[in-house]
C-alpha cells in the first residue's frame, strides 16, 4: 500500500492527473468497503495540500472564494449520497466508474463564466463523496484561464485541497471515526507527501501525451479486476 500511494501521488505531482482515481482503483484490494472513500478523502487531502505548499507562487488567489461556496454546497449533497450507496456493490461500482472516467468523453459543460468555480467546487465534493473521484473536468475548467503546466498542476491541488477538506468534515460529521484508521492513515499521507515531493521534482521532465497514455493502461487494469472479482 505504501508503495502504491508513493507512486499515485507522485504521478500526480509531476502530470496534475490521474493520482487519486489511480489510488481509488487499488484501495478495495488493502480495505473494506466502508472505509475506502473516508480514507481516500483524507489520503488526497495530504496529498494535494502538500502538492500546494510547494508551488504556492502558481496560486491563483481568485479561485479560492468560489471554489470554497461551491465544495460546501456539493459536500452536503455528497453526504446524503455516500449515506445511501450500497457499500457490498462498492468495488465494481468504483470498477466502472473509474473505466467511465477513463475511456468515455467526458460532456461539455456549458457554464457561464462567473459561475465556472463555484460548480467545480460542488461538482467536484458532491461526486467524490460518493465515488470517490470526479475525473479531468476540473483540469477542462481551468484550462478556459492558463495552460501552463505549473498554474493547472497548483491550481487542481487548490481545488481538490478544498475539495477533500469538505469531504472529511462531511465524513467525520457522519460518524466515521478516523482514529481507528490511524495506522492505515499514517501510511497512506505519508506516502502521499513524499510522492508530492518526487513529483515535484521530475515535473519539468514528464511529457503529458506519454503520462496520459501511460494513466489509462494504469487505471484500466485494476477497474477490470475491481469488476470480475464481484462477478466470480
């Protein structure tokens, strides 16, 4: 597991993609079904903060005010969600939403622009309460204001930092008790922080369309498994 989240985080540190749905499609093979997405949660949550803090001269401050009213908004209808997901049809629902995510196109969202951050930030807590992972829509947002690497890379831990930051408050306010998870816990954010490191580092030597090609043959394999291990 240590091995995993190093390279998932790292990943998304050096392409600003792909680390959290990569994580989220091998967790159900070292956790229960109830505890996969708490832990996912605030396994991202380390993971982009740390990814933050070590670009913060990208931040674009305009974003944080809408991103925060938006991810409120989508925790709450998230929580009601999750309350209700069947957690024994978990993994293969996580199987295929992850092949979804990576094989479908992905709609065009027609959103006037002064609303644009404020969606992302409910579409991004309301369906990551539930599933966990929300794909490259918010990388598509972002991309209508810069398409340097370093502003979409910072700015995507901006708003999944955000993002994650609701999801565990929702969660903890549920009633899912993180302590008993501590063990698990410790190993997971500490690999997510040494991955941010890492990925920081060989950023500027990753080609995207490489790391892209790369993501889907990465997530196709264990969202196959996650499917046929319900159905055997």
């Amino acid at each position: 597991m240590t091995l995993t989240v190093v390279f998932t985080s790292t990943f998304a540190g050096a392409t600003g993609l792909g680390g959290g749905l990569m994580l989220l499609s091998v967790l159900p093979n070292f956790l229960p079904a109830t505890a996969i997405i708490p832990l996912h949660a605030v396994t991202q949550w380390v993971s982009n903060a740390s990814r933050l803090s070590m670009g913060l001269k990208h931040l674009d401050k305009t974003l944080v005010r809408p991103l925060i009213i938006g991810a409120i908004a989508g925790a709450s209808l998230g929580a009601s969600l999750y309350s209700h997901l069947p957690t024994d049809y978990l993994p293969p629902l996580l199987g295929l939403w992850v092949l979804w995510l990576t094989w479908m196109p992905q709609p065009r969202v027609p959103i006037p622009e002064k609303f644009t951050f404020v969606f992302l930030g409910f579409y991004q807590s309301a369906i990551s309460m539930a599933l966990g992972a929300t794909g490259p829509l918010g990388t598509a947002l972002l991309m209508r204001h810069s398409k340097d690497r370093e502003y979409l890379v910072i700015n995507t831990a901006l708003y999944m930092s955000i993002s994650h930051t609701c999801r565990v408050t929702a969660f903890t306010l549920l009633g899912f008790n993180f302590v008993d998870w501590w063990l698990e816990l410790a190993i997971l954010c500490s690999g997510a922080v040494l991955g941010s490191w890492l990925g920081t580092q060989i950023r500027p030597y990753i080609r995207q369309e490489i790391a892209l090609t790369l993501l889907k043959a990465i997530l196709t394999i264990p969202a196959l498994k996650l499917i046929v291990s319900a159905v055997l």
